[in-house]
C-alpha cells in the first residue's frame, strides 16, 4: 500500500513540475524579447529596475491566465508600442526594417558581382 501511494504521489508531482519548467521556458523567453523602458539596451530579462520587476510579475500572470506568447507580445505592444520587442513582428510598420538588410545583402553581391565581371574583361 505504501508503494502504491509512493507512486501516486511521483505521478502527480512530476507533471506539475514539467508545467513549471514549460512556463519558466516560456516567462524566460518571452522576457528577453521585451525591452526595458528605464534601462537603455537591456532586456527585462537582463534588467533589475522596478519596471522590469513589474514587467516579469506581469508576465507570470498573463502565462498563468493561458495566454499565448503572441498574445503576451500583442498585449505589450497595445500597451508600450512596436519599441519595446526587440524582435518586433512582420507588418505594415517594420516591412522596412526587416527588408533593409536583404536589400543591402542583394546590392553588395551586385556589387561585387560587377567588380569580377569588369576585372576578368
């Protein structure tokens, strides 16, 4: 019998345990992607200030209400603006930012491209 309720009580710690880790995985993750408003260049992950404390409280609270990381970020965006992502998502408003670099990428090689061909005539 104790055997029985030794394992009962290993089978109902350890999901809750792996729940925990999939939540401190995601409050991690999500955290190093929002910028501290107070601090300059820092993550709230990375940041001590009491905004980023309130920050990381608010976060815990949105993953334990079952809100989605998407849904987390749209909330800090509605709230703070397109600013505070460090990795800000594809619309209207960053097609620029996330385009640039492919841009400069493209004319270099079309650069260099041109280089080569001048040189081997």
């Amino acid at each position: 019998m104790k055997i029985i309720k030794f394992f009962l009580i290993i089978f109902f710690i350890f999901p809750i345990n792996s729940l925990k880790a999939d939540n401190e995985a995601l409050k991690s993750k999500i955290t190093k992607n929002l910028r501290c408003l107070v601090c300059q260049g820092q993550s709230i992950y990375d940041s001590d200030s009491e905004f980023a404390n309130s920050l990381k409280i608010l976060v815990d609270n949105k993953i334990k209400e079952g809100l989605s990381e998407k849904q987390i970020y749209s909330y800090f965006q509605s709230k703070y603006g397109d600013w505070i992502l460090y990795d800000p998502l594809f619309n209207k408003n960053t097609y620029f930012l996330w385009l640039l670099p492919l841009l400069i990428f493209f004319l270099g090689g079309a650069i260099i491209f041109n280089k080569f061909l001048k040189k081997s005539k």
